[in-house]
C-alpha cells in the first residue's frame, strides 16, 4: 500500500528531524513530528519520544500506519518491540538491533564475532579504573576512551597523551555514578567517513558517502560535541575505497545481523577510518546520523518514502537509489559554551527571513513565544545547507548566508568541508 499522502507519524524533535520531514514531506507523506520544534511544520510538542502508548494513540486517531523513527533513544527503548503484532508499522530496529548502537561493548563483540574490520579494544567495569588507567599508560596514551551506553555522540574520548587519557576516565567516573562499563580502543589514524544505507538486515542501498565534523574548534580540535557539520559526497571516497568498505565492514555486518536473526529494518550508519591498513569500523548507529542527515536527504534524488516502504515490504532489492548531481555542505550553529553545561538559551533569532532561496536551515533546537519570536532553545540551534556543482562552492555559500543569522553568543566552526585531502590511503594495500 502506497503511504503517498497518508498520515506518517516522525519521532525526534532536532535538525535531522526537520531535514526527515522536509524530505518526506517532498515525496509525499503528510508527516506529524512528535515532539518537534518550533521550526518544524506539524510539530506535537505535547508527546514525548518514549510515551509509547501517547504515540499510539496519536497514530490511531490520526489514521497512520507508520512510524519514522528519527533519534536513538526510542529505540533502543523498544519502540518497534510495542508496536509489533499492530498495524502500525515502525521503521527502525527492535531492541536487540538497537544494541549495535546502544551498547559499545555488545557492538565491539559483535563485530568481532562476524569478522568485521574493526581497532583492538579491551573491556573494563568502572570498579577497575586503575587497571584501565595502566592500559592506558602501556599504550602512551594513544587510546579511544568510549562509555558503554548511549551518551548523544558526546561518550567518545580521543586521547593522545597519558594525561589526557587519565582526564578522560576522570570525567567518566564524574559523570557515571553507579556502576558502568567501558572500552578502551588503540587509537587509529586516517580520514574519517560517514556509510549511512537503508536495510531489510538481508540488502543494504547506500546514501552517499558523507564526513562528520565532531570536535568543536576549528582544525579538529577541543572536545567531541553532536557534530558541527557535515558534507556529501566525499571528493576522495572512490570505488576502491567503497570496495574495501564493502567486503570488510558492510558485507560481514549483514551477514552478522542474519546470523544472529534479529529484526532490523531501517538506517544503519557506519562511522569508518581509512588508516594505511584498510578501513576500519568506529561505531554504528542504528539511524541517521545528525548532521549527515542534514546534507545526504538534500542529496537524495530517490524517494525516502519509497525505499521506506520497500524495506518494510521485503523488496528493497528492486530500489536504485539516486543521488542529485554536485555537493551539499551543513554548518551547526551553536549556542556559545556548547557542549559543555550550563550554556544560556532563550535569545532571539534573526536573519532567517534574509537567507537566499537556495539555503535550507533545518531547525534543531528552536522555540517561539506566545507572540511568535523564534528563540534558541538548546546547543545545536539551527544547521544551514548549501548547494553547489564543486564541494567548494557549497562550502562557500553556506558560509557567504550564515552571516545573515545572529543570535547571542552564536558560534559555527569556520572550517567545514575544508580539510586537505588525503593523497595516501590504504598505502599498505596497494
């Protein structure tokens, strides 16, 4: 049955929310986003995320048979677990898919159980932080400290010291009373790249290739936030590299999910580095990435709403997916002091009405007032996209338009879609 023009029920109230319903919208859907935000058309602030009776009721008085799920947290929660046996279909994974994401441990073993290229990693509880802290010092320092559970994007540690590896487990114990587990990973050198694809867990139809910005400042430094922008496709991302990626992370990952026989039908992300080794896989996420999503649904000439359907009908395999030709670039901005706590929220947005046609600003973290004035309402406020037929034209008109939108204290990383590229990978294969 065609959902063009029936009722579609979106959960997730951010900017990759906003670019799922711009886009679904696009081919067709009526979509209701529950909670939403403010600069999200039919926003249902009054339900949240995990009332899943709350969203039953909804989709049943609304008539919608489907529902979208956009952030990790109702999933790994059992959104699709509630709903299995009604008739309303939900597009994400159950419980025990979710885990890929929801559980860095269960995910590192799983990786290993089915031979998916991946960092050596060793396992420790936070009642054995002294014998964390001396893996940490046996390997100088040079460790990826990763809590177990989900932590926003905000849970990974990069650490190229001692020092710093100690600061990291530090703040681990600070923010994580009780009991808790954690990875210690070697850390991996080489450019990193966001794999994001539809699956039914038996075919995959691949978004294009896209790059992150996590770190806060400029020239990938400071600390890990949500991610401050992003680009698609990626210039140096060719057939050999999508090859490798392919047989060594992609193909083992499917034949993993079948093997272990649990349901997944929706977004699966890869996030991979390319080290002189052959790719090597950091993490999945078991939806769309924020802010990759911001910039690949722009690129999506496909219908979402179709490769949707057809996941959920078991016929992904007849899907070609189409990209729209030159690239996207999305640039966050922030409320000054993101990511740390305790930032101020609540200022006045400007500017948007300014912005040329051809931007789109995806809300992430907006709210208006009785009157109607649009205020920042969180870290990650708004994400501006731009087009163009080389990578450097979309970089340079989003940053050209995001001087129009002020707020107080705002802050984007002036450097997105700008590292060098890299002349050697795989060097050790070739």
């Amino acid at each position: 049955m065609s959902l063009s023009n029936k009722p579609i029920v979106l959960l997730g109230g951010g900017a990759r929310e906003h670019a799922l319903a711009w886009k679904l919208t696009r081919d067709g859907a009526t979509v209701h986003v529950l909670p939403g935000n403010a600069g999200i058309p039919n926003s249902h602030p009054e339900i949240g995320i995990l009332d899943f009776p709350a969203i039953k009721g909804f989709c049943e008085a609304r008539g919608a048979k489907l529902v979208v799920v956009g952030p990790e947290a109702p999933l790994a929660a059992g959104v699709t677990d509630f709903f299995a046996g009604s008739d309303i279909r939900v597009f994400g994974p159950g419980r025990a898919g979710a885990t890929l994401e929801s559980s860095k441990v269960w995910s590192k073993n799983f990786m290993r159980r089915h031979g998916v290229a991946t960092a050596l990693s060793w396992q420790f509880r936070s009642d054995k932080l002294d014998e964390a802290r001396a893996k940490a010092a046996e390997l100088n320092g040079q460790v990826v400290v990763k809590f177990d559970g989900l932590a926003a994007g905000k849970g990974v540690y990069v650490c190229s010291s001692v020092e710093e590896a100690n600061t990291a487990l530090d703040d681990l114990e600070a923010h994580h009373s009780g009991w808790f587990s954690f990875l210690l990973e070697e850390k991996l050198s080489g450019p990193e790249i966001s794999i994001i694809g539809v699956t039914d867990g038996n075919r995959v139809r691949l978004l294009a290739p896209s790059q992150d910005h996590k770190q806060l400042l400029a020239g990938d430094q400071g600390p890990n936030t949500g991610g401050m922008g992003a680009y698609c496709p990626v210039p140096f991302a060719d057939d050999n590299i999508l090859a490798a990626i392919r047989t060594e992370i992609i193909d083992p990952t499917l034949e993993g999910i079948q093997t272990e026989q649990f349901e997944f039908k929706g977004f699966l992300y890869f996030g991979i580095m390319l080290t002189p080794q052959g790719p090597k896989l950091l993490e999945y996420n078991v939806r769309l990435g924020d802010p990759e999503a911001e910039v690949l649904l722009p690129a999506l000439e496909s219908s979402l709403l179709e490769l949707i359907e057809a996941t959920l009908d078991g016929t992904l395999a007849r899907c070609v997916v189409r990209q729209r030709p030159g690239y996207y670039a999305g640039v966050v901005l922030a409320s000054g002091g993101y990511p740390a706590s305790g930032f101020s929220t609540g200022f006045p947005i400007t500017g948007l009405d300014q912005l040329h046609p051809t931007i789109l600003a995806f809300h992430g973290a907006t709210k208006r007032t009785e009157t109607g004035e649009l205020l920042t309402n969180g870290g990650r406020v708004l994400v501006l996209v731009g087009h163009g037929m080389e990578l450097e034209d979309a970089v340079q008109h989003v940053y050209r338009e995001a001087k129009n939108v002020n707020f107080q204290d705002v802050y984007m990383r002036t450097d997105i879609g700008q590292r060098p590229e890299p002349t050697r990978i795989f060097s050790e294969l070739r």
